[in-house]
C-alpha cells in the first residue's frame, strides 16, 4: 500500500525549519535556554532537531527502497552509494566555502590542512548510505535487528573502551581519540575547547539506527495505511521508546554530542508521538492550513534550502561593512548579515536574546521566501 501523507512532508519541513532557525541565531553570544544545546549530557528542544531529521530521512527511504529492491542489484546499490558520496562531498564543500577567508585587510586562500572534514550534511550521508545499503540487503526484519545490534553494540563498546573513570566524557570517550589519530587535530571541530567533532566516525554508528528506526516506522505506516489502530499503534510505540531512552539513560547518559543509544531511543519516541500527532490533526481532522503549508515549502526542497542556509552567510562575510574604529584605533568591518542584526534586530529590546531570536526568525523568512517560489516554479534540486 503507497497512500500519500501529507503530514510526513510536513514534519519534514518543520524540522529543516527548526535546523535553519537554530543554527543562524543573530549572536551565538545571547541565545533563548531552549535555543541552546546541551553543554554535555541532557537534552534541550534544539538537540532533538537534527535526530528528528535522520527519522524523517528514514521515513522517506520507506517510500523509494520498494522501487530500489525492484532494480538491479547494481543500479540500486549505485544510486544509493552515488546519493551518499554526493552529499558528503556537498558537507565538506560547503565547511570549506567560500575557499577564501580575510586576514588583515587581505583575502587568503583557505587551506585544506585546517578544513573540517565531517559535519551535519556528512552525517547525514554516511547514515543514510549505511542505513540504506542494510535495509537493501538485510530487508525490514533484518534492518529491525541490525539497528538493534548497533544501539547495544555502541553501549558496550563505549563503555569497554573509553577511559574507566568516565568513558561518557568528553576526553573519555572513545571516539574522540578515534577521530584524533585518523583525522588528526587540524580536521576536527574545535567548537568545545578541543579537537573533537560531535559528528565523528564513532558516533555516526548509532546515527545508522536512528534512520534505521525512521525507515521501520515509514515502512509500518504505508503496510496499515490511514486508519485509527495505525496511529494508536504507533503513538504507544512512540511513548515506550521515549520511556526507554529515558530509563537507559540512568546507565548510558542521554548526550548529543556522543549520540549515545539512549539518546537514539529518547529522540526517536519523541518523534514518533510527534509525526503519529501531525497524522491525527492533518490526515483524519484535516486540520490543514497555512501553518501546514508553511512547513511543507521547507520539505520540498530540503537538503537544498539547508545548504544555502550556510552558503549564503558565508558568502556574505566575505563582504566588509565599516564599523566604527576599535579601542586600538583601527577600522572595524561587519558582514551585511552582521550589519542587519547590530542595526535592526539587536535594537529592539533591551534584552539581547530577543534580538538575537528575531534575527533567525527574519532568517527562516527568507528561506521560506526562496523555497516557496522554487515550489512555485516546480524547481525541486534532487541529489
């Protein structure tokens, strides 16, 4: 059974949305509790964004893998390791863009030495190829046992091979001295004080069970079509791995940064009672609108609004404003973006945060601007 939901591209949209507005704050510097990551274990509303995107790509492999199992083996495996190189190659790019960086009151070529080399979109590539490639192969059971196999595997492991007096901190676990001895120091992210990248090898393993999880429930969802006993199924699905993640978390704290299996199960939950509530309110009380609309621009475009997103801000900084002179005397510069938060959003309250929301709010506008126009025109960028 192949019937439409409507509410899966809407909390496709919703969630690149909530990816677009978290990661471009006016100032990293003031920021709304909610808006904020964990600083290490724990969960805000703005760590659940980017595992609820790993789900709602699983979802979407439930709708294209009945039609890879009826390819050639070959063109099958093709167009999935073809789809997860592109978008891996389309993250380091854009880590690497606009190539060139100011120093002084000249342009510098970036060098490859310092480039970052995972990220969000490499993440994403490499869970969706290994998911894909598992689901391909191992089929619906087996991907179910696999995931499974993954998410405990994880947990032994971390806690086997990271340093015995806290293998779930930072400079304990296991994946950062991973990522320092194959990558090196220079490849890493820096953002902790440190060479260590919440989106390394080591971490990525669970990440594969997170679209794994969104696949079964997309897979699940088109077998019992629209009807009541699929959503109640699957909301009680969603509270019992919430409660789970939960409950292991006491053992293998709930982390982000690490993507600890509890957490895997704690966002998955969460998401499921979530996409099982928009199917309630969109399929069976048709509670359709602008505010579904709104979302469902964000979905038809996704990866592509997601990488101009970044690519735009970036591009932009390479253009110097005037700014007033420092304490040394010397010519400060601000990039158009930078100019637009310090002079329109920043003054409007007193209260930094404020300024600071509304920015990535005038921000997400303007995606939404672009990607309904591409709607508009029919314009959908496929990878």
């Amino acid at each position: 059974m192949n019937q439409r939901f409507y509410s899966l591209d809407v909390f496709r949209g919703a969630t690149v949305c909530l990816m677009i507005l978290v990661n471009n704050p006016g100032t990293w510097g003031a920021i709304f509790d909610p808006l904020e990551h964990a600083k290490w274990h724990g969960c805000t509303p703005t760590d659940l964004v980017f595992p609820f995107f790993l789900f709602a790509v699983g979802n979407a492999l439930a709708f294209v893998m009945p039609r890879m199992q009826q390819m050639p083996q070959s063109q099958a495996l093709t167009k999935i390791i073809r789809r997860g190189v592109s978008i891996f190659l389309i993250g380091l790019l854009l880590n690497w863009f606009p190539f060139v960086k100011w120093d002084g009151a000249e342009l510098v070529f970036k060098p490859f030495s310092t480039l970052r080399i995972f990220g969000v979109l490499q993440r994403i590539a490499l869970a969706y190829t290994f998911a894909a490639l598992i689901i391909y192969f191992f089929k619906t059971k087996g991907a179910f046992y696999t995931a499974t196999i993954l998410l405990l595997g994880y947990w032994v492991i971390t806690a086997m091979c990271g340093d015995p007096a806290d293998p779930y901190s930072l400079e304990g676990f296991w994946g950062t001295g991973l990522d320092r001895s194959l990558l090196g120091a220079d490849h890493l992210y820096k953002g902790e004080g440190v060479p260590f990248d919440p989106e390394g090898l080591a971490s990525t393993i669970p990440a594969i069970a997170q679209v794994i999880f969104g696949f079964l429930v997309g897979d699940y969802i088109q077998q019992k079509g629209k009807n009541a006993e699929m959503v109640a199924n699957l909301f009680v699905a969603g509270v019992t791995l919430w409660l789970a993640g939960m409950a292991w978390g006491l053992v293998f704290p709930i982390n982000k940064k690490i993507w600890t299996s509890s957490y895997v199960l704690y966002t998955i939950g969460l998401a499921i009672m979530i996409l099982t509530t928009f199917i309630q309110l969109i399929e069976f009380r048709n509670w359709k609108g602008g505010w579904s609309r709104f979302f469902d621009v964000f979905g038809k475009n996704p990866l592509f609004i997601f990488v101009m997103s970044g690519v735009i801000p970036k591009l932009l900084a390479l253009v110097r404003i005037p700014n007033g002179m420092n304490d040394q005397g010397q010519q400060k510069y601000v990039s158009p973006l930078g100019w637009f938060y310090e002079h329109i959003c920043k003054p409007v309250s007193t209260k930094l945060e404020t300024g600071s929301l509304l920015y990535a709010v005038l921000f997400i506008l303007f995606f939404w601007f672009m990607a309904w126009v591409m709607d508009q025109k029919k314009w959908y960028v496929k990878v």
